[in-house]
DNA sequence: CCGAATCCGTGGCGATACTG
DNA sequence: CAGTATCGCCACGGATTCGG
C-alpha cells in the first residue's frame, strides 16, 4: 500500500545487504532484550513483565511488546477477564533467537574484563584534554 | 550515593545487569559490524574501509572504528609515510565476537521470511488509520 | 590519505497524565 | 490491569568544512 513512500527510510536500501543489520535492529532497542529474557519461562503478565523489568516505563514496555508482536516474537493473549488480563509469550523464532544471543552473553562475560582495561587504557593514553598547560 | 543523580544514564544501573546489553550497546552502532565484516579478511586501510562500506561518511567510519579501538576490537597501525597510511586490523576478541554474530546471521536469514509476513499480517489487521470517515 | 570540528535534523526514550 | 496521548530532551548520525 501507498505507493507514495517520500521516505524509503532506510529498509529497502540496507536490509537486502546485510541480514545481521535487520536482527540487530529489532533487538537494539533498549529494552526488547530484557523482554526476550524476562518471557523466556514461559506466558508472562503485562504488569509482571512491568515489575520485573525495572526501569522501563509503561510506554516502552508497550511499545516494545508491539514490535516484538509484529515481529512475530511474541504473542498476545487477551483474557477478557473483568479485571483485564493479557499474556505475552515467546514464539519459536524468539526462542531460538534467546538462544543465539547466549552466545553472545558468552562472549561478553568472556571478554567483559578485556573491555574494560582496553577501555581505560585507551582513556589513560588519550587524556580528554590535558593540555598539559 | 550521587548527590545529585539528575541523569545517572543508564550505565551504572545497566551494566552490571545484563552482560548482552553491553554487547549489543558497542554493536548497535548502525556501521560497527560492517566494519567488524569489512576487516574480517585480514587489515585494511582507512580509505578502503570507506569505499567497501558503501554509504558510511568519513566522519562516521573515525567515530566508530574509535570505539571499536577504544573497545579493543581492532588496532590501529599507523605508517609515517609520505602519503599517510593507516591499517586497521580486528584482534581476536573481535573475531570471536563476528563468529557469534554469524550465528545471528544464521538466525536472521532462517526467519527472514517468517518475519516479513508477520509484519505483513499485523499490519494489515491493525490496519493504521481507517478513520473510515 | 586520514582525520577533527561544527552545525543541524531525526527519532529513541523518559516523564507525566488520561482511559476502558 | 493494561494500555494511549502528549511533550521534551539529547544522543546518534548525516553534511560540510578545515588541517596535517
């Protein structure tokens, strides 16, 4: 639909090059990670997901969840319940991709220390500003 | 602690809890893993970095190839030549690291589609504004 | 050839308030 | 309980210009 995309965004022009770009764009936002893993057990509640999560508000939990949904990461059940209850679970894609960012959880315990001193080495030999004046 | 934590901005807060967050934090970098692919093969210049990226501007490829030094992902060797001449290689920590993201790659590429029509199929039922007025 | 410095637009995200 | 709507900040990144 609307053949009149003014903006093209991106998308057409970057996603056929690179598939990782597309996998780290839906997970580089700040939160989808954290959902990911706080949902990994299994259906989770709106607000268990809100308490458990800490830090995120009500808007980014939301709108994250949307994303993941349309991504088809997750699932949204809605219990028409008098108090309302909805659930969000992983779907089969989400789980395998958990699985694949352990790995990457891997890599960085195995080389979280590495950062760090690469880090403050780097900071230590290029004083910010040190003019020395 | 923090008299006056008007920001605190993540980090503190963040980092210790989740160890993906810091990968993905250093890699989310819209050009970090073309270039983590460009310098897969062995070293590579500045100026080549620059032409096989395809889009990246100067200003970003010294930003980002910055971090990644200051991250300890690749070195920075430089040769007082006539002409400059500055190569930049991934350190080991770096090629670990692109293994595991070709595991995205993997990922990404299995549910490429199954990804497109969930978006397909959300968007149009959620269909964006039909005001039908 | 390899950068650094500046200006500026975009959008991700937080804070807050309102709804069914 | 589970959202939606509105606002405003600021980091990311693009364009351009200057320098060794």
């Amino acid at each position: 639909m609307s053949q009149r995309n003014t903006g093209v965004t991106v998308q057409a022009v970057n996603a056929h090059a690179c598939p990782v770009r597309e996998v780290l764009d839906r997970v580089s936002g700040k939160w989808s990670v954290q959902i990911l893993v706080a949902a990994a057990h299994g259906p989770i509640r709106f607000t268990e997901l809100e308490r458990s999560i800490e830090g995120i508000s009500r808007r980014m939990l939301t709108l994250t969840l949307r994303n993941l949904e349309r991504d088809g990461l997750v699932t949204r059940t809605v219990y028409p319940t008098v108090p309302p209850k909805v659930e969000y679970e992983l779907t089969t894609a989400a789980r395998e991709l958990h699985e694949t960012l352990q790995r990457l959880t891997d890599w960085a315990e195995r080389n979280r220390v590495y950062i760090a001193e690469s880090r403050a080495a780097y900071d230590t030999e290029h004083q910010p500003e040190l003019v020395d004046a």
